[in-house]
C-alpha cells in the first residue's frame, strides 16, 4: 500500500479484533524506510485477541477480556483522533452493541472537541443482502445504499450503520462519521475462505464441496485494499460518507472454490446441498449465510475518488497465485524440499519412507515415476482417438512414442531430459508444492543438480566393507529385485564412487549455493536407521505442515481447557471414591469388631463364671507363698480344689 497520510500524526483507536485491523492498516512495503514513515503517520492503540501477542504498530495495547469499564473506554476515545470500529465479520452481538454505544457517547462529548475527530464503522455487505435489484444483471452503487435491506441477521448492522451517518450534519459538527460496507474480507489467513483452502491444502477428499448451486456472486475485498481504503478516508475526508469497499471480481462462489482447488488440491469441486451444509460443524448459521450472499457490486467512490494502490483489484480469482503464497506464509505452511544421496544399499529407501511418513511428504523415486508416467500413457494412447477426437491422447501417445525413442537409444533408459520433463511435472503438482518430497537417491551428477531446487540434501555415507557386507547377507530374491546381486552391486558402487570423485561433484554443487549437504555416517546394521532418522529430523525440525487458524488456535485451547477440567473432574471422582472406600473400609472394620465381640461374649461369660474364680484364688495363694515353679504351684492347686469339689 503506497498511500500514505504524512500531514499530520493521527492517533488512531482500533476497536473489535485489533489483529485484523493491523492487517488491514499494515503496509504492503517491507523496507525499513517505509515502516519509519507508517509509524510517523500513525500512533496506534487498541485491543488485541492475546495478551502474549506483541503488534508492530501498536504504541499501547490491551485485552479485550481486560476488565475495561465504559467510563475508561470513552477516556482512551476521546483522546484519539480517529476511532476505527470493525463489525464486518465474527462481530458478535456484544461488539455491535459496544460499537453502538461509542457512537452515542462520542455525540454527546462533541461540543466539548478541541479538534473533529473520524469514526470509521467498518461494516457488512450483509447489510444489502435482501435489495431487490431492478434486473438480474444489475450492478449496485453507493448511490443505491438507501435502498439497501438487511439480511435479517444484520438488522443491527443496519441500525448502526445509519445512526454513524447521521454524525456529522452540520458544518460546525466536530464529529464525522463513515460507513464502509466490506465485502467479504480474504487475504493474509482468508477468514471464511479459510476453510476452502484447508480442504484442498490437505486433499482429504478429492473433491472441494460448493456450497448451493454456487452461481451467487460474492463481494470481496483483500484485507491490505481494506486498509488502504480507510486510510484514504482518514486523508481525504470525502464527501460520500457510504463507501463500499469491494474489488472489481464479482466472481461467484463456484468461481472462487474451483479456482482454490486448482491452486492448492486436485481441482475438482462437488456441489453440496443445502441440507447437507447446515449439517457441517465447520460453519456457524451466521457464517453459511455471508457464503450464500447474491450481490453484484461496484465501489465508484474508490474508483472516482480515492488514490488507492490496489493489491487485488481484479479479485481473488485472478490474483490466486498471491493469494495461495500470502496463505502458505500466514499459515507457516511452506513445503519441505528434501534429497536423499548416498551409495547404493546405504538404506536411502529406507530413510526416505519414514521422513515421508513422519512430515506427511511425497516419496519419490525415478524408477516408479517413470514406470508410473509410461502406465498412464498407455492407458491414455489405448483410448478410441478418432471417436472422442481427444487431444490428450494424441498427445500421450506422442510422449509414449519419444519415451520409447529414447529407451531404444539409450540402451533401455531415458535420457536426462525426458527424465526431468516427468520428474518436474510430479514436483509441480499440488502435493508436492504444498506439502514437499523427498527425493530418493535420483540426482547423481553437478549438471542434474542445475535442474533442480532442493532446500534440504542429506548425504548418507558408509564404507565400502560395510556396505558389501549388508548386500551379501540379503536374501537372493530381495537382492535380485534391488539389484544388489555379486554382478550387479560392485559396478553401481564403483560409478557412485567415480562420480563422487569427479572435478565437480553433486555435493560441490549445492555448496556453490549456500545449501550445505549434511553428511551422515550409517556403522550399523539397524534395519530401522534409527539414530539416522533421528539426526535428520532434529534439523528439520518437528512436522509443521498445517498451521492452526486463530480459530483453530482458540478451539484446541478450549479443548485442551476441557480436558483439564475433565481430568480435574476425574481425579476429584478418584479422591471420592478413595474415600468412599476408606469410609467402606473403616465401617467393615468396625462390622468384623461387633462380631468378634458377639462370638466371644458366650466364652467370656464361661470364663467369668467357671475359671476366674479358682484360678484367682490359686493366683492369690501363689502370690502368699512365691514358690520356686508357680506354674507347677497353680496346677496342684486347682486340681486339690476340684477333688474337693
């Protein structure tokens, strides 16, 4: 965005998802020059969704679960020069009512201004949903916002939206309000969008759902045209205090979807009823209902008015390209670009199957890529040409015919460079664009390595002993089949080592560009290559191939808050079920006590009657006379005292 507002500094409050509205604001330049001049134009406050995020523009920043009274938010508006208010999208009911609160509280502080201050409501085409257009074909203009209807969802909007255009009436008012209806907001994250390109991005089906018949057009705006569009107004103050912003593209929803599915999945798209869309979970009503908007658009003001640097003026259709890099950016996304070397039996294959497994990336090896491409041509040259009067099979069976061309004169293989038109096409698909490969033992020389782009190359190396030894102890039939037979190995192991010898190598290659190999030493026979997978993965790092949405962010921490209040519940119900158990245990005891002392009463009373008494008379005599053996005492005693009875 190369407008800029340098007259005069602006302290700016931006209300409602902070982290938007820097987007919105943040310029498009990423010099140091640049940057200085944006923060000379600006001093920006505002909320933000983190405490823990830092923003660049931000001079003062707090919480939007911050415990801020009404009183201390009119403070910090009144010291602004311009309050930036967004209820576009995901603006709840609260917000909108927060938002309608400022507006009033800033109208009756009016008469006390120094200077006039900008409130800037960032609303909704949603605004316009239910406008009956005179024909089908017709395009809408600001001239025709009087005229708009509210989705029912948005009456509120509505409400707001003309209470922010009654500001301002008079030429002594101090206080001027614009409405700025955005059309559906996409670039740097892709708010509802996002979840299209998350489908394709991981192409767990092969088809993109549309939602409807998808023939409806949806305003957009890319969120940097959004911001250069406020910032005008903030210079310009222009006369239309209705501004639409939305982009020349009105494209239609089947339009952007298939357009995202040829970008980042297979590019086919299914259409999905609408029975069958209310049933998703990825969507609230709210949402599905921005997707099912039916406008035809165009923003004259910015057109005729404005000085504005577009960004995608043309839409997200023709600017998808960017639009996908701003995405892989955004979503920390990007590709990891791996290659394999090392001699023949070093466990390469091996390797290279557990990184693909582990980072979710494509496995590539030459030979079945070329086995693979030569399979489909047939199958494409076998069709009936001169029914369908298909090109692609004409133009199969002309690949099929120069492989074979090649084959017959290279002794069976493929020259390099039909080798490289079918290994750059796999690379070049959406797969291995989006997600990576790894690229298994194919390049061999310094001139191969030119063709290419690798970010990462990994060398493994072993000694010729060590290496001879692994082949020899294969089975026959494994060895015959990776061609490691007595006859087969030591020459490949011989070419491996001349070409790794030569004046310029594959290694001094990559060198040459900065793109250090890592060299791996394989000493043991673990069929597993644990340690070397180990190694390798520390450097990359862990699997990052699909970052979170703020959204997403948001849920798996609810969810994570969820899990630790169920395993706060479950170790509170395990405290009271040990206790409950201790409770069981001590009333058991006390059960098995009563009992003893039940069964032993009948043999108490025995005692008492029959036994204590002469024994406490012999016990009394024994005690009177303390003779040498007591023991023998008592016993002569109790049995004279029986014969007496």
């Amino acid at each position: 965005m190369k407008n800029r507002i340098r007259s005069k500094k602006h302290q700016i409050l931006l209300k409602l998802d902070c982290n938007l509205m820097l987007n919105l604001l943040e310029m498009s330049e990423s010099d140091e020059a640049t940057a200085a001049q944006s923060e000379a134009a600006f001093q920006l406050v505002g909320t933000v969704s983190s405490p823990d995020k830092k923003i660049r523009f931000l001079q003062e920043q707090y919480t939007v679960s911050s415990h801020c009274t009404r009183d201390e938010l009119l403070q910090r508006l009144l010291v602004c020069d311009v309050v930036v208010y967004n209820i576009a999208e995901n603006a709840t009911q609260q917000q909108v009512e927060e938002a309608t609160w400022a507006v009033t509280a800033l109208q009756a502080e009016s008469e006390n201004f120094k200077t006039r201050k900008i409130f800037i409501l960032v609303s909704t085409v949603m605004t316009w949903a239910m406008i009956k257009p005179q024909n089908l074909d017709a395009v809408l203009t600001e001239e025709d916002f009087r005229r708009r209807r509210p989705h029912p969802s948005f009456r509120n909007h509505n409400i707001l939206e003309k209470l922010v255009l009654k500001m301002g009436r008079g030429s002594k008012s101090k206080l001027i309000g614009y409405v700025v209806a955005s059309g559906l907001q996409y670039g740097k994250g892709e708010n509802l969008f996002h979840y299209f390109f998350k489908v394709s991005w991981l192409m767990r089906s092969s088809k993109v759902p549309i939602f409807g018949d998808g023939t409806n057009h949806i305003p957009m705006i890319h969120v940097f045209d959004l911001g250069g569009i406020i910032q005008n107004i903030i210079q310009l103050k222009p006369k239309s205090k209705y501004i639409l912003a939305v982009d020349e593209s009105k494209n239609t929803l089947e339009e952007i979807v298939k357009v995202i599915s040829e970008a980042l999945g297979t590019g086919k798209t299914t259409k999905v009823s609408e029975q069958e869309v209310m049933k998703t979970t990825d969507f609230t009503p709210e949402e599905l209902q921005y997707l099912k908007v039916n406008l035809r658009l165009e923003a004259v003001t910015i057109k005729d008015s404005f000085g504005l640097s577009w960004t995608s003026e043309a839409g997200m259709v023709e600017n998808m390209e960017n639009i996908v890099k701003e995405f892989r950016d955004t979503r920390q996304i990007h590709p990891l670009k791996i290659c394999l070397l090392g001699p023949p039996a070093v466990g390469k294959s091996t390797v290279s199957q557990k990184l693909c497994r582990h980072y979710q990336l494509q496995h590539i090896r030459v030979k079945e890529l070329i086995e693979e491409k030569i399979r489909k041509l047939v199958n494409r040259d076998g069709e009936n040409i001169s029914d369908n009067d298909d090109d692609d099979a004409v133009s199969a069976h002309a690949q099929l015919d120069r492989i074979n061309q090649s084959m017959e004169v290279n002794a069976g293989r493929l020259s390099d460079s039909l080798v490289f038109d079918i290994l750059k096409e796999k690379l070049n698909s959406n797969l291995c664009r989006n997600r990576g490969f790894v690229l298994d033992g194919f390049l061999k020389t310094y001139q191969q390595a030119q063709q290419l782009f690798i970010k990462h190359i990994f060398s493994l190396e072993a000694s010729d002993d060590f290496l001879t030894r692994r082949v020899q102890d294969l089975p026959e039939s494994v060895a015959e089949k990776m061609g490691y037979t007595h006859e087969e190995f030591p020459p490949r192991l011989m070419k491996y080592r001349q070409l790794s010898g030569a004046e310029d190598t594959l290694l001094d290659f990559f060198d040459e560009l900065e793109i250090h190999p890592v060299q791996i030493e394989v000493t043991t026979d673990d069929p597993e290559y644990t340690d070397v997978v180990e190694k390798i993965t520390e450097m990359l790092g862990r699997p990052t191939s699909y970052g979170l949405s703020p959204e997403e962010q948001e849920e798996e921490e609810r969810r994570k808050e969820e899990e630790q209040k169920e395993k706060q519940a479950e170790e509170a119900a395990e405290r009271r079920r040990r206790n409950e158990a201790q409770k069981n245990l001590a009333e058991l005891e006390k059960q098995e006590e009563e009992l003893l002392e039940a069964r032993s009463l009948p043999l108490r009373n025995y005692l008492v009657e029959y036994v204590m008494p002469s024994l406490s008379e012999a016990m009394v005599d024994c005690c009177a006379v303390k003779p040498e053996d007591p023991v023998d005492f008592l016993a002569e005693h109790l049995l004279r005292n029986k014969q007496k009875d």
